[in-house]
C-alpha cells in the first residue's frame, strides 16, 4: 500500500513539471512573437509620399549673369540679309513694305530705343519702332518665309527647346531651374551693367517670338 501512494505521488510530481515546463515554454514562445511584430502608426499619420520625397532631385544652381551667353540683338539679320536695326528703305528693300504704321501718341509705352516720338511700324507680325528713318526692332516674330541669324546661330519657327539648349547652354540651364520651358533670356550685351536682355519665347517646344526686353 505505502508503494502505491509513493508511486501516485512521483506519477503527480512529474505531471506538475511537465506542466510547468510546457507554461514556461509557451509565455516565452509569446515574448518572441511579439517582438517580431511590427506595430503600424495610428492611420491619421500615414500619408502618400510626394514625388519630392520619392526621388532624388537634381541639385540646382543659379546661373550668374555673366555667365549667360550674349545675342547680339542690334546685329541679328532677318534673312541674313538685314539687321533688326536698320533703316526703313533697307528693310522694306530686304521683306516688303510695312503692313501698317501706327502712331505711339497716347499709348502706354514702357521702354523706348528711341529718346524722341515714333511710330509702331508692323510687318508679318513683328513690331519694330520708326522715327525719322530709323528702324528699331521690338518684337520678331517668326514665320514660315523668316529667320534670324545671330553671329553662328540662326533660328527659325522650327528651332526646338533643345536645339536652343546647344546653342545657349547656361541660359536654357537658368529657365529650366525656375521651371520654366516656354522662355530663356539672354543677354543682349557683353556690358554686365547693361540691363536690357532678349527674350527667346516658345510654344509646344518651338521658337515663336524673340523679344529686345527694355526694363521702364
């Protein structure tokens, strides 16, 4: 009888371990896992990345000005056979007479290449300023039968973006890192003080208008 009872208790006792080594086992089980779990941000704090923080972006500098390239805009010829500044028999000899002629009298003019009155003289869309017989070029605007050559480089309406990025590097660089692809401006001058400059305009990537740019 005392063999039974003993070998009943040694049979409990090793129950009670197994049991409380499988206890142990399965809370550290638990820990682990849960250390393996990533725990996500409360949903109000989640949000889509921009394209600025998905990518890296180009480092972007600003060009000096001296460092954008001159177009002599006085000297450029239309049809490589007249200057932009010329007189009135020259030009009318090299692309015909003037579509019309308008008096500046009374219009809000900002800036003028000419210091006494004058006329708006317009020809195939291009403005110039007349006075006496002298003709100053305000805005060329490109055609079909034009161009304009400016010492190795000439333009004409089917000059694209890039074909500019080649001839003018640092101003088209400049443009593109303000965002813009419609326009570059260009000195007109290799005096840095001088505050005028030429306007290259562009529309559905091609060269449209070329703007002499005087500040009021």
């Amino acid at each position: 009888m005392r063999k039974i009872r003993y070998r009943l208790y040694e049979e409990r006792k090793y129950l009670f371990t197994m049991a409380l080594l499988l206890l142990t086992a399965c809370r550290q089980n638990s820990i682990e896992e849960a250390d393996n779990i990533a725990v996500a941000a409360p949903s109000e704090n989640i949000r889509p990345l921009t394209d600025e923080e998905d990518s890296l972006q180009e480092i972007r500098r600003n060009i000096s000005w001296e460092q954008i390239e001159v177009f002599p805009f006085a000297q450029a010829l239309i049809n490589n056979k007249v200057p932009l500044f010329t007189t009135r028999q020259r030009l009318e000899a090299a692309i015909g007479a003037a579509d019309s002629i308008v008096s500046a009298n009374g219009e809000d003019v900002c800036g003028s290449q000419f210091e006494e009155d004058f006329d708006f003289f317009y020809k195939d869309g291009s403005t110039f300023e007349h006075c006496k017989d002298s003709l100053a070029c305000e805005e060329f605007v490109f055609t079909d039968n034009n161009s304009l050559t400016a010492g190795k480089v000439t333009l004409t309406r089917n000059t694209t973006w890039e074909d500019v990025k080649r001839f003018y590097p640092n101003a088209v660089l400049q443009a593109e890192n303000e965002g813009k692809k419609d326009m570059i401006i260009l000195r007109d001058s290799y005096n840095k003080d001088n505050d005028s400059s030429v306007q290259l305009h562009f529309e559905n990537g091609r060269l449209v208008r070329v703007v002499n740019f005087i500040p009021c």
